[in-house]
C-alpha cells in the first residue's frame, strides 16, 4: 500500500494493522505479510507516521509510576474484594447474583464506550494533564493501531486498574466493617461492581488483543470466537476512518443496539449544538500527512 498523499483523511479506509505474536516474538503487520512497508516516512497509518512517533514520545516516567503504582493497588483490592465475595455467597441466590454480574459487564462495556467516543471526539493533545494523559494514546491509536500491541501490560492498562482503586477500596471497605445483614443487603450490589470493576480493568487487555492477529492463546481466541470479550472482526469496523461507530470496547455488545439507535450522533450534535465544538476535529488533525 503506497503512503497516502492527501492531507485529508480518507473516509472509509481501513488503517493498516499491525500483527504479533507472544511478547517475545517479533511483532509481524499485514503490511509486512503483504510486501508494503510501515516505517516509511510520511506514511499514512503505523508506528513510522511521523504524529504517531510524536505522540508515543509523550509517555513520560511519572506516567509510568502512576501506573505501576494503581496496577498493584487495584490488584491486591481485587484479591481482598473476591475473597469476601466468596466467604459471603449465598447459594439460594445464585440467580439475582448472576443477573448483577451480567449487568456488571453490560456496565463495563457501556463505560467503554462513553470514554471512548468522548476520547475519540472531543478535546485536544493540548489540553494540560488530560491532553498528554488521558486523550494521547487514542489519537495515537487511530494512527497506529499497531502501538497497542507493543505496549506492555503496564502501558496498556495502567490506567484502567488506577481508576478503579477508589470504588474497590470502598468495597473492600464495606465487606471488613459492615456487620454481616448489611453485608447480605448489599452483596448483588457488592457483586455488580466487581463484576464492572474486572471487565473495566482488562478492557484495553481485551482491545489489544482485538488487534493480535497471531499467537494468541486459544481460549482467548476461544473467548473472542463466542463474543465474550471484543472479537477481532468486529472491532475492526471502528478502525474505518473516521472511526465513528462501535465505540464499545471490552465485549462489544452494546454497540448493535447503540448504533441501531443512533447513540452517539445524537449525543455529538446534542453537544455541538451547545458548545459550538466539531466532533473529531483534534483527531483529524493528528491524522493528517504531511
Ligand atoms: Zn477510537
Ligand atoms: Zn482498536
């Protein structure tokens, strides 16, 4: 595939994407497979557009340590919380528990997708802290898609288990304080969010492995095959340019019927119509060549 000319995106491409296998194979992209080269400069999608390597470069160290740190904070709540899950559970109500582990999921897929789009949509790189921080790995994405998969498990979802730290330690909370009739009130509830708090806390594990085209194990391919988690295919649809459906990224179920509906159109000309603000003009721009 020749390196794009034109300054515009290109509505309706599908950006080259990067294919790897385990950590310590070498990464391998359908570019590669199919005789076309990444690294040149100036080309239009992968890790040697010229914005893509800019963007990667705003990583920084303290981004890093905030991200170790939530990681392990997140996981060792994780562990506390399903240990009281556990010791608490009710057989006889194995049904309302498994409705709000369902919901739980439903949630976390939601979530995905509201941050996403409004990731995707508005703000800018610019923007202090929230720019650098939170808005540059998804400009970085939709450029080169690729990227995700040579981040490591800190990288990638650093931020995810950081987020979730407070709503975890609340439960943990609750289960050692609480005398055990408020434990068994608020147990489906208790149930609801560590569901919601799993499936958050792996959805970018989830993503990137949407994106791992060789070598994944296979129960995760397993998984992805039942539409369990994001299968491969049908993330692929949001990475046609200009990346405006299927925003949903952890299991992908709620984006059939938030389309069908028109959810997210709706929503940006609700927010366009009160701020002025065009959707997707930050990202745009980031993906011009020049
Ligand atoms: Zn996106
Ligand atoms: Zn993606």
């Amino acid at each position: 595939m020749a390196p794009y000319s034109k300054s515009e995106t290109p509505v309706g491409t599908i950006q080259e994407e990067n294919v790897k296998g385990n950590n310590n194979q070498k990464v391998i992209s359908e570019s590669e497979l199919t005789d076309t080269n990444t690294e040149k400069p100036g080309t239009r999608w992968g890790s040697g557009n010229k914005n893509a390597k800019q963007l990667s470069t705003l990583y920084s160290k303290e981004k890093r340590a905030q991200e170790t740190i939530g990681l392990i904070l997140c996981v060792i709540l994780m562990v506390l919380d399903l240990y009281y899950l556990i010791i608490n559970f009710d057989s006889s109500r194995t049904l309302h528990v498994f409705i709000a582990a369902l919901l739980g999921i439903c949630s976390a897929d939601f979530a995905s997708g509201v941050v996403h789009w409004a990731a995707d949509t508005w703000g800018s790189v610019d923007i202090p802290v929230l720019g650098p921080g939170l808005l540059r790995p998804f400009r970085e994405h939709h450029i080169d898609p690729t990227s995700i998969c040579r981040h490591d498990f800190v990288e990638t979802n650093g931020d995810n288990f950081s987020i979730l730290v407070p709503f975890l330690g609340y439960s943990v909370y609750k289960f050692a304080t609480y005398p055990p009739e408020a434990i068994a009130e608020t147990y489906n509830f208790e149930m609801y969010i560590f569901l919601l708090a799993s499936f958050v806390s792996m959805t970018n594990e989830f993503h990137k492995w949407s994106h791992t085209y060789f070598g994944l194990p296979k129960w995760i391919e397993f998984l992805q095959n039942m539409h369990i988690i994001l299968p491969r295919k049908h993330h692929r649809q949001h990475h046609v340019s200009p990346h405006e459906v299927n925003y949903c990224i952890t299991t992908g179920w709620l984006n059939p019927p938030l389309e069908a509906i028109n959810f997210w159109r709706i929503a940006e000309n609700c927010i366009t119509r009160v701020t002025g603000s065009i959707p997707r003009s930050d990202d745009m721009k980031w993906s011009k060549v020049d």
